[in-house]
C-alpha cells in the first residue's frame, strides 16, 4: 500500500482483525454485486469505501423515480440511466482507486458461470428466486461463497452460504428449488426505506469478514428481522443431504 492508501484505511489498520494484511486481502479481492438496487447499494458503498479492490457490478434495469426512496446509488438526474452505469459513478467519487466494472444485462446462467469463477466473494442482491438459484448453483460449482440478503415490506433476511465448506448449508438447502414460494415485489408490497440499508450493511460486512478471513460468518444461520419492533432473530440451518445442488455436487467430485 501506497501512504495514500495507508491514510484512507487507517481506521481499517487500527484494527487487531484486520491490520495491514487483511486490508491488503480486501484490495486484491474481487467482489460479484449482482443487482443495484436497494441492497445492491448499501452494499456497494461499503464494498468500495473499505478498499474492495474490483467491484463488478450487475444489473439489467435503468433508475426510476421510485427506486430513490432506498435505492441510494442513484440520484434524481440518473433517472432513466442503466443502474450498474449509475452506480459505478458514485463508486468511482467515493474511492477512485476501486476498479468498478458495470454490466447492464440479466444475470443468466452462462454469464454467471464466467463472473463467479472469477470472483472472491458473491453478494445477492436480487429480488426473485429464479436468479437466487441460478447463483447459487453457480457458487457451489465455483467453491465461492454467497452473501444473500432480502428484504420486503419490513422484513429482512441475511444469510452466508459457504461451498468451500463441506459442512454448511447452501440457499437450495433452505429454499428447494422444486418447491413454489411466493414471489413478494417491493412494487405491489412495499419496503420500508431503511431497512434495505440495514440488510445489504450486514451483506456487506459478511463479504468483507469472508474475504479478510477475520470472525465468524453467518453460515449455518439464517438471520432475520422485524423492522417493526426491530428484533433480530437468528435460526440454525443446517446442510440437506439430498439437496439437487450442492449434495450433488458433492457426489460429482467424491
């Protein structure tokens, strides 16, 4: 590190966790933000404002005046801007060191394969299961671990899913694929503002612990909470040994 990178990470330094060599660890990390919305953006700011030193940034959707009551990437002038493109622009004022790579397109299967092969940490962001599956198969057959979060109404919901561990559970293990879940819309349900700034910090401190290689993650629970009364609620989950995806996966390299 350069003395004006030892200066911005200062505060990072000071801390016995994370000193010098784990700071180094976020700049050569590569971090996999898949969606800029509301908890693509928490997430992002604080990815890059700790040093993370690649972002790639994926989202397929332009800013509209309704994101801005949470979406705090963007701003009123980007109204109509693809969302990765706003949202490198305000990366790129908070740290310019940080290397942004904006892609405007969904999130598909090929494309995922090829970006999370690449990546260190993959931080869920989207708002479907459809795509949360498709990354998770991604992750497990790439051995890089998933930072999930959602958040509808005043409900919110974070958990770690680890591949490189063979003991721990992934998304598909709590939400099987071949089993109907409701899909709730901030568009018809509405989202308490502040609460996607709440989940996607807590996302971004997971990844960040995950590629510092400090603390202890989230895998294995599933953390929850009520914005009403704000209370947190942690449940254990546990790895299925017939999940479709990673206990196959796992029988695939045995």
């Amino acid at each position: 590190m350069n003395d004006q990178q030892l200066l911005r990470y200062s505060r990072h330094i000071l801390l016995d966790e994370i000193g010098i060599e784990g700071q180094e660890k976020l700049l050569a990390a590569h971090a996999l933000v898949i969606g800029a919305g509301g908890l693509g953006s928490p997430v992002a700011l604080y990815l890059a404002s700790a040093g993370i030193g690649r972002i790639t940034l994926v989202d397929h959707d332009t800013v509209d005046l309704t994101n801005l009551q949470r979406q705090i990437l963007h701003t009123t002038e980007r109204v109509g801007q693809a969302k990765a493109e706003s949202g490198k622009q305000t990366l790129a004022a908070i740290n310019p060191e940080v290397d942004v790579v904006a892609l405007c397109e969904r999130a598909d299967e090929a494309t995922l394969a090829a970006l999370v092969a690449s990546a260190t940490v993959v931080l869920d962001c989207t708002d479907n299961f459809a795509t949360r599956h498709a990354i998770n198969r991604a992750c497990v057959a790439a051995a890089v671990p998933l930072v999930s979060g959602a958040a509808i109404r005043m409900d919110g919901q974070v958990a770690v899913f680890d591949p490189r561990n063979g003991q721990t559970a992934c998304y598909a293990c709590l939400f099987p694929p071949d089993q109907q879940f409701e899909e709730v819309q901030c568009s018809t349900m509405g989202v308490f503002a502040p609460l996607v700034g709440i989940i996607g910090t807590v996302q971004a401190a997971e990844a960040l612990k995950l590629v510092a290689g400090i603390g202890e993650s989230l895998a294995n629970r599933l953390l929850l909470l009520d914005a009403r009364s704000m209370e947190w609620t942690s449940i254990r989950t546990a790895r299925s040994p017939d999940c479709p995806v990673c206990a196959a996966a796992r029988a695939g390299s045995a």
